[in-house]
C-alpha cells in the first residue's frame, strides 16, 4: 500500500490531473467540485451502502471502483471550508 502524507497532497494539489486519479467523468466532476470547493448548496457527503459517496441535496453519486485514489477524496473533503461536519 502507497502511504501518503499531507505534505504530498498539498504539494501536488496544484498539478493533479483528475483524469489520473478517479475512474468515471462522474466522478471526476465531483472531485473537481471538492477541490474548488465548488459545492452549490451541498453542504454534506454522506458514505452509503458499498462505499458509495453522496453529496446531499441532489444526491449526486460518487462511485468507489479500481482507479480511484480515496487519498485525493480524502484530502479535498478536508480541505473544503464548505462541507460541514
């Protein structure tokens, strides 16, 4: 397993191609959401049934598959001054 620090997402958050760490275009747009914390009137993410993320109010569905690094997920929930817990 890859551990990675804070240190590495906050140096190469920047720079990250989205494309290089999600496995869908939906999900990418939800990342992209996350990182620029760009969240419309969501306001929560919600962990569902078989790892499934959802963003509350439309419900919009981020779909855990091979290819998507949860460290990014991780990072841009908790760097987004949006979501509250």
């Amino acid at each position: 397993m890859d551990h990675r620090y804070y240190n590495y997402y906050e140096a190469n958050a920047a720079d990250i191609s989205l494309e290089d760490i999600t496995s869908s275009e939906q999900n990418k747009q939800i990342l992209r959401r996350l990182r620029d914390d760009d969240l419309g009137w969501h306001d929560h993410i919600t962990l569902g049934r078989e790892g499934r993320f959802y963003l509350t109010e439309r419900c919009e569905l981020l779909l855990i598959r091979e290819g998507d690094d949860l460290g990014w997920l991780g990072y841009f929930i908790g760097r987004s001054v949006k979501l509250q817990g």
